[in-house]
C-alpha cells in the first residue's frame, strides 16, 4: 500500500526562534494519522528542528542539496553535511530552484544519484508552467522531466523516490488545478512509470499534490484516488492550516 504523506516546504521562511515557536505549536496539536508528516525548514535551523522533533512522528527534512560530495562550491550543502545532523530526507528540483537558480533536469538527475548514494530518500518535484498548458504541452512536458531525471534510475530504486507533481500556475498564485485536473495528471504520472518499469513500481510510488493546498481544498485534492498527499507550501506555515490539512488526509 503507498505511503500518504503531508510535507510542508518552509522555504526561506522562519528564523531560529520562530522555527522553534511553529514546531511547539505543531507538537502540541500533532494528530493521531496514518500519514508520513515532513517538515522542511532552512538549512539554518535544520539541527534545532532535528533535536525537537527527535521524539516525534514528525520528520524533518531538507528543501535542497548539492550533486558533488564536497569542494569549491560556496553556499552549497552536500548529502554528507545533511546526514550528519540527522537528515534523511531531500527535496529536489522545486519549481523555484528550477526557475531562480536555473536547475536542469541534467543536473537534477545527477542530485538524484548522489542522494540515492547516500541512501537518502527523495522528494522529487516537477510540473508545468501556465503556458504549457494552454498549449496543451503539459503532459508532454512532465514526461520529459521524469524521464530526463529519473528514468535512468534501475527499478529498485524507486522505493526511494517520492514524486511531488507542481502545476507552477497554481503555486502562490492563489490558483488551484481542479481536483479533476490533479487526479489527471497524478493518474498520466503513475502510468508513464507504469510503462517505463511496471505496475508494480508505478503503485508503489507515492505521488504528492504541489499546488496551494489550503485547509478548504485539502480534503477533496487528497480524495483522489492517485493523489497521496500534499507537498504544502504557505499554509504549513501557520500551525492550524497545516494540522487541518494533515487531518484531510484521513477524512
């Protein structure tokens, strides 16, 4: 059975000490689900997030990291460096560092390969632009991303892969695809994997919703039969609206 999973991306957001007042707030509130929570907060506060949530449900993961194992690369992070306080999880191509930092599909699948060295799980993220879209290139689109980052990957490896499916014009815009929309895509994602490797690795992929999930939409986006769960952004900033969506999961 695929894992649900409720991973909320602080992005750069939050200093130490409201780092450290949302995840009190978070412990306190914490339901009782069956879904995996992640939570990822600067690179800053990873350690202080790590020792907090050490007794907890909840995981505490990375939002980036760097292909090579060390060296001339100011301002970067390596797999090793996350490891080492306490890190096990990364998230990979986001549609920011796509855009802002110009991150290819190229030198995402070499992040991959170095993560899946270090045993590391992944949250992969990938999606179209509005204008791909309306040109009806979407689907195109997002195979080309998987295939280029991914595909390269044997199949056991997939276990540790966790997709995260980004409709970029639904990403702080106040948009939101359709749960229609998300369940087409989520549906085309699962059966591209399907025909690349088999059905029984496109199943047990858990395959996220990226695009502005908020307490009022929670529940019908993660009803989907190939939605299972949400990479939250705005909204798992605020302790009451991420709790609420990590609840949508079991409803």
């Amino acid at each position: 059975m695929r894992k649900k999973i409720v991973a909320g991306n602080w992005k750069m957001n939050n200093d130490l000490g409201q780092t450290e007042e949302l995840l009190s707030k978070l412990l306190k509130k914490m339901p009782d689900t069956e879904a995996e929570v992640m939570v990822a907060p600067a690179f800053t506060n990873l350690r202080v997030a790590f020792d907090t949530l050490s007794q907890s449900p909840v995981e505490v993961i990375a939002q980036n990291m760097h292909f090579a194992e060390n060296g001339a690369y100011t301002g970067e992070v390596s797999a090793e460096m996350l490891k080492s306080v306490g890190i096990q999880t990364v998230i990979l191509g986001h549609s920011e560092r796509r855009a802002y930092f110009n991150e290819t599909d190229e030198t995402l699948a070499k992040k991959v390969d170095t993560a899946l060295q270090h045993d590391m799980t992944i949250v992969f993220c990938f999606g179209e632009e509005l204008e791909d879209r309306k040109a009806g290139k979407h689907f195109d689109l997002v195979e080309s991303q998987l295939k280029k980052a991914l595909f390269h990957l044997k199949a056991s490896a997939w276990k540790s892969i966790v997709l995260a499916y980004e409709p970029v014009w639904a990403i702080g815009t106040g948009e939101t695809a359709s749960p229609e929309q998300a369940q087409e895509m989520h549906k085309f994602i699962r059966e591209t994997i399907a025909s690349n490797y088999s059905e029984k690795v496109a199943d047990g992929v858990s395959i996220l919703y990226g695009g502005s999930v908020k307490p009022d939409n929670a529940k019908e986006i993660f009803s989907q039969p190939d939605v299972d769960g949400g990479l939250i952004g705005g909204a798992s900033l605020k302790a009451k609206d991420f709790i609420s969506i990590i609840e949508a999961v079991q409803a």
